[in-house]
C-alpha cells in the first residue's frame, strides 16, 4: 500500500524541510528513524535526538527514536538544542544525530538536519537520498521486523552547559572592555543558548551588559519571522541598539547556527566583513601555533575583500560553492582553520568544522572589546567594497536571461566562471557580479560589488534590466 506522503517533498539537498501534516509527519518521521540507522549502520549505537522550539518538534522527535530504536540504535534524547548543539554533540561524543528544525522558516514548517559522528553533514551527495527512499519504502510497506537485532535504548541528555564551556574555551572575553549588547533572539533556540554562553547563567559573568530581544523561546514567532537575511526582521534590533546605546547588536535565526551583526549606529556589518574578521583572528592564532599557510574557505558571492585579506595576513584562501555540505567537506579535506558564506554561517575547525552563529559572535565581541574604536570604525577596515547584495528575480527562463546577459558582455575585458551559477569579472578588478539560479525557487539571485558606488549600481541596474526583460 503506497503512503500518501512523498519524501521527496521535503528532503532537499541539505536538509529536510516541509509543512507539519501535510509533507512530514509523525508516520514520516518514524521511517526516517529506522531509515536513518539502517543507511547508516547504526543498530547498536548511539544516536542523538533533538528539537527546536517549534510546537511539532518534541512529538517529531519521539517518533524519530521510535523509528531509530525499533531498528536497534540506542536513542539519547538531548531535548531543545540549538542545530549547533547538535554538531557539538556530535562532534564530542562522537554518534549521529539529528535536530529538528526548519531553521528561520515560518512556524507552518519543520524538519530535520542529520549528521553523522564528528558532526560530518549528511547531505543528497553522503546518503540523505538514500534514507529519503528507504524511508519511503518503509512508508509503503511498513517497517520490517527487526529479527536480527534488539530494539534499542531510551536515555536523555542535556548538552548546554558543555556546549557553552566549550565555546568559552575557544575565544577568551574575560579581559575585554565592557560592552553593552542587545541580542535578538527572535523567539528562537539563541534565547536559550545566548544567556548560557554570554551569560551568567551557567557559567562566571563576562564583561557583558546582554539586552534581550524576544528571548522567549515561541515557535510560532510573534514579533517577526525568525530570519535576519531579511532587512525588515532587523528593524526592532536596530531600533534597540539605537535607543540603548548599545556597542553592537546580534541577530539570530530560528535555530542559532547564523548570526547577523549590527554596529552601534543600528548599521548592517556585511557577512563578508565578519569573514573578513574572524579570519584575521583565526589565521593569527594557528601561525602563532606554528601552522606556516592557514587556510581560510569561503563561498564564491562573499567580497573580494575576503581572499584579499586572507592572502595578506599570510592565510591561503580557497573558493568553494555555496552550501554547508560543499564548504564543510572542503574545510576537511585542506584542513582549514575558518570558513565564512555571505549569508552568515560561520564554520571552524576548532568546532568540528561546522558551522555556529554563537562563537562567530564571540570572535567579534573579541576584536570589539579588545580596542577603543566603535563597531562602524572597526568594521569599515573589512569592507573596502561596495556591494548590492542579494537581489532575487523571478524569471520564467532562468538559462535564457543568462545568455542574454552573457550576449550583451561581448567585447567588453571580464572574465567568466561557471562555478556556482555565472560569475563575470572586470579583469581591471573594477567590478564583478554573479547570477545564480535559486534550485528551489523561480528566482534568478544577483550579487554584485565594485570599488565605487557608482560602478556597482550602473553594473547592478544594467543587469537587473536585461535580466527581468526575460521575466
């Protein structure tokens, strides 16, 4: 008998994301369980189960360890966990696991992000397809009879006051001047970790004065979309910074893995700035520890101001597509120090090379306090560029407007990649941009940036015109 729901709906090619009752379900959720112990190999271990704030998670998450269990994993329920709790878990005690979440999705949505031991991603390229399908089969004939092993354990455990020592090992904020900062939580997981980690909840109080901002854990999120990409979703922190007269403002997405910076005068700090940032750090600390050439990822849309730092303060930056699975195996296999994406997720070696909003914060909270000069002044250093950001279009045609825009570059001196959609370069350095076809979405998305405003914006216009002619 086939299952009314299909998998496919919902498994993308990071993660699992759908509309609870319609594309995941209980039902669904429970094959995904066994699915993921028999794609795996998992009968007889550990696997980790946690859940973020939205009202579905816990009973997902129950009906994942049944499923897991009924296949004879060992099931350790780490209740409400941030996702990058759950690499830590990972990471430290070396077992699989799973969150679910659906990230800075609206409150209609949850899913799953998998990993295995060591906080290794589970992506469509290392088994996510093949859980989806034998998940599916599962769904259409049922779970088979688990005769060759016992069904699996049922224990809990609270990973958050490991989770925040750990990040206090790794940057030190005892010694900065004070700083006054407003965090908005958004209603999600960085209400619970954020007073844990900048605290002093759990641990000795830092030189930190935390002015929360809906830290009140609520998946239905009422004051604003748990997504700090989108402009409107920074307004109420901007407004808080500027009316507290704060040093910095921090925003969180709905399950704490990004983190979005605002300077004292309620401005953006580009996520390239922080690459840019956290970067200069983190290839200071390894030559200070004898590394010769640190390495330092980044994505192919952050500033060029990113690769151009990295090779001045003696790092090697290396280029990779856009996606934590495709940045976190690079970061393996170069034995990267840090890597950075222009949409905020910060990865580190020191953190199982994955991905945490929290010590990204804290490096930043670091090179603030560990000077006099305000945010704005600090962070000017790291953004020479002048950037449009991501501008989405719909278009009917995506490969066709491409080729028009390519067409109407004839005879001009760039270059042009095809890594990660269509990059075009000035070969003078003047300008670049890049169109990349959204995999999920009718949008075409542009990043551009240039050395003065005025090139990024006739560049940007032109573009845009020839793009949304073909809408």
């Amino acid at each position: 008998m086939t299952s009314e729901i299909d998998l496919s709906q919902s498994f993308k090619a990071y993660d699992v994301r759908g509309i609870v009752g319609e594309s995941i379900t209980a039902e669904s959720v429970e094959a995904v369980g066994a699915a993921f112990v028999d794609v795996l190999g998992l009968s007889g271990a550990t696997v980790l189960v946690g859940g973020d704030m939205r009202p579905s998670s816990p009973g997902f998450a129950d009906a994942f360890a049944r499923g897991a269990t009924y296949r004879g994993a060992n099931v350790r329920m780490l209740g409400l966990i941030s996702t990058d709790e759950l690499y830590f878990a990972c990471g430290t005690l070396r077992a699989a696991g799973v969150v679910f979440t659906a990230s800075h999705n609206p409150a209609a949505y949850n899913g799953m992000k998998m990993s295995r031991a060591g906080a290794v991603p589970v992506s469509s390229d290392t088994g996510l397809y093949e859980i989806r399908d034998l998940a599916q089969t599962y769904l259409d004939e049922g779970l088979p009879v688990s005769g060759d092993a016992p069904a699996g354990t049922v224990d809990s455990a609270d990973v958050l006051a490991d989770y925040a020592a750990y990040l206090r090992s790794l940057v030190d904020l005892t010694g900065i001047r004070p700083l006054k900062v407003v965090v908005d939580a958004g209603n999600g997981m960085a209400g619970l970790t954020t007073p844990a980690v900048l605290g002093d909840t759990l641990l000795p109080a830092l030189p930190l004065e935390i002015v929360p901002l809906y830290f009140e854990l609520d998946g239905t999120f009422p004051n604003h979309p748990a997504n700090p990409l989108e402009p409107e979703n920074l307004r109420d922190l901007q407004a808080a910074v500027r009316a507290h007269g704060a040093d910095i403002g921090l925003a969180f997405d709905g399950d704490a893995d990004r983190c979005f910076v605002i300077d004292e005068q309620g401005e953006p700090v580009s996520p390239s700035a922080v690459t840019a940032l956290v970067a200069r750090r983190e290839i200071a600390r390894a030559r200070a520890a004898g590394e010769r050439t640190p390495v330092v990822i980044h994505n192919l849309i952050t500033s060029r101001a990113v690769p151009e730092l990295v090779l001045r303060e003696g790092g090697r930056p290396v280029v990779t597509r856009v996606g934590h699975s495709f940045i976190k195996a690079v970061m393996a296999a170069e034995g990267a120090v840090f890597g950075g994406e222009h949409s905020a997720h910060y990865y580190f070696r020191d953190f199982f090379n994955a991905d945490t909003g929290m010590l990204a914060a804290m490096h930043v909270l670091a090179a603030l306090g560990g000077q006099e000069r305000p945010l704005g002044d600090l962070a000017a250093e790291y953004e020479p560029y002048f950037s449009s950001g991501e501008i989405n279009s719909e278009v009917r045609d995506k490969d066709a407007a491409v080729a028009h825009v390519l067409d109407a570059c004839l005879g001009q001196d760039v270059t042009v990649e095809s890594m990660d959609g269509t990059t075009v370069a000035a070969v003078d350095g003047s300008f670049w941009f890049n169109l990349r076809p959204s995999n999920t979405e009718p949008f075409l998305r542009y990043n551009g940036e240039a050395r003065d405003p005025e090139t990024m914006e006739r560049v940007r216009d032109q573009v845009l015109k020839i793009v949304r002619s073909n809408a």
